[in-house]
C-alpha cells in the first residue's frame, strides 16, 4: 500500500494497515540525527507518508543582514536566536495604512516554478501543498500581535478589510496549486495558547471563521482535502471547523487537550496529525516512555482511521538522540 493510499484511508476514517506517519525536525535537531545517521539526507529515509511544499519565489526569504530575513510581505525576522522561524522585528503594517501597502504578486509564475518536479517526485506520496501564516498569523506578523488584538476591539472594520485582502491573496494561491496534483491543501495559523484561543471563540467566530470558510470552499471546489495546522488549545472551534468542511487537524497536542476525549467527540469527522508529546515525552521521556506513546496513540487514535501518527511539532533541539530514534523505529516497525 502507498503511502498516499495510507493517509487517504485514514482520511475516509478507514483503518490502513499500518497507522500513516510523519515526522518534522527543526534545525537543531536535524542536525543532531544527521551526525547521528552519518547522513545529512536521513529525512528523505524516515518512510513519512506526506510530502508538503510552499509556493514561493526569490522574494520569499531574503537575508537583509547576518540572521535577520525578510519574507515576501515585508516582515523582518529576527533569526539570531531561533533559526528555523524567528521573531519579527519589523510590522510594515504598524502605522494601519492598508491602503497603502502592497501585496506580493500570487500570481507570478516563479512563484509555482517548483511545484511540477516537486509533485513528480512524491508521486506515492500524499501531495499537500501549503500556505504558512495564512490569516491571523499574517495578519499580526504585518500589524503586531497586541495592536491586531486591540483592533479587533477598537476597529474592527480595519480587521475585517485585512483579513479580506489576506483571504484574497490566498484564493489566487490556493487556484494555482490546484493546478497541480495536490491530495491536500493545507493552511498554518496558529489561533491557541496552552489554554483558550488567544482571541477567545467570540471574536475568532467573527474574524476568522468566515475567512477560513473562504478558503476550505475553494480547496473543495478543486476535489483537495483541506488540513489546518494550529497550535495550542482550539477544542472549543473544533466543531466549527468540522462545519466549514476540516478534514485534518494538527498538531493535535496532548499537553494542551485530552487527545483520547478529543477523539472519541470528534473522531467521526476529523482526522488527527500529531498527539506525540513534544514538551514532555519527548525531550524528558526515557526511549521506553516514547516507544509506549506512540503505541498507545496508534492503539487508540488510530482505531478506525482518522490519525496520521507524528511529534505535535517539529522535534525541538532539546530532545536527546535515543527518543528521536526510538519515535522513528516504533513508527517503522509497526
């Protein structure tokens, strides 16, 4: 069986014959397992069952200055302590003049230039092509997160004007990766903390759903299943999401909601990617401790289909060595 046949059976809520999985690193800790495996291309070895790819040109990330980059919108990140993604250093939306700024171009074709071979290459995989920052993240990385906040009290019409143009943006990006086999598309937007969304349901449901609404409508119109990547604790829009049309949520974390509870209410209509703890198991677990998660997550959010086994984050740098490998031997030995 193939490995896209794996995830779309579990998608369809049918059990595979053995639990799908995917495992993400950041730098540090690719790094680590790279020296480990005596093989700077061990990822591409793992047997992850999906292969996940961003549009984007030369304008996507642009080193302005040693560890500082400049992504397409025009946010400066500071990378000098964390190198996979940073923090923004610079809102080129702070002054709120919308009208005044411009948008990268969605429909420069260098944009999709790597999408075809990328497509070919995974074949057997499942195709996800993704959208990273797509909303709410966008939205605060240009404005900054307390004023975003702020605004969404004080002037809402402001809000509703950004998101729409974001919203925008993503349905011309959204057309054009449908024009290549993608199974998926998949959006990152991070709405939770460790408890509650950051914005609370009220104004989530007011600002976000709608545009997301926007989004899932249009992947579905192109025959892709629709997969959303927020962290944090977003239990209390799950079923709003089911009702847009949500077909996979990740990263599904155990330390933020009771994994098993969340499948048993949900189970029916999501399918679940993640569930391995990356803030306790992970990094403070012994091997035998990671090797009894997985097993259990597999035993019990896979039952039925509906999961893709994985860390609930790329592996952070703290983890040791022996629970890397652990993770990746019980998920290969199934």
């Amino acid at each position: 069986m193939s490995n896209k046949t794996r995830v779309i059976q579990a998608l369809e809520h049918h059990e595979p014959d053995v639990c799908p999985w995917q495992i993400a690193f950041t730098i540090p800790s690719a790094r680590k397992m790279a020296e480990h495996y005596g093989d700077e291309a061990f990822e591409t070895k793992l047997g992850n069952h999906m292969a996940m790819i961003e549009p984007g040109g030369a304008d996507a990330w642009v080193e302005v200055k040693p560890d500082y980059w400049r992504d397409q919108f025009g946010v400066v990140w500071n990378r000098t302590i964390d190198k996979d993604i940073g923090n923004p250093d610079e809102y080129p939306l702070a002054d709120g003049d919308l009208a005044g700024f411009t948008f990268p171009d969605p429909d420069d074709d260098e944009r999709y230039a790597r999408l075809p071979a990328f497509c070919e290459e995974h074949a057997d995989d499942f195709l996800v092509g993704a959208i990273g920052f797509s909303l709410f993240e966008r939205a605060w990385t240009l404005r900054g997160m307390e004023q975003l906040l702020v605004d969404m009290i004080t002037e809402p019409t402001f809000v509703e004007a950004l998101f729409e143009k974001i919203t925008d943006w993503n349905l011309h990006v959204i057309d054009r990766m449908c024009e290549h086999p993608f199974d998926c598309i998949h959006t990152g937007d991070d709405w939770g903390q460790q408890h509650g969304l950051i914005m609370g349901p009220d104004l989530w449901r007011k600002f976000v759903k709608p545009c997301v609404r926007r989004m899932y409508e249009r992947s579905k119109s192109h025959g892709k299943f629709v997969s959303i990547h927020s962290c944090g604790d977003i239990h209390e829009v799950l079923g709003d999401l089911i009702d847009i049309g949500l077909d996979m949520f990740n990263p599904f974390q155990p330390e933020v909601m009771d994994v098993e509870a969340v499948k048993r209410e949900y189970g029916k209509h999501l399918t679940f990617h993640g569930g391995i703890s990356t803030q306790k198991t992970l990094p403070y677990g012994e091997p035998d401790d990671v090797r009894a998660e997985v097993k259990r997550r597999i035993e019990t959010i896979g039952v039925d289909g509906g999961y893709v086994c994985a860390p609930a984050h790329a592996i952070p740098g703290d983890v040791p060595v022996e629970n890397m490998v652990a993770l990746i031997e019980t998920l290969q030995n199934q």
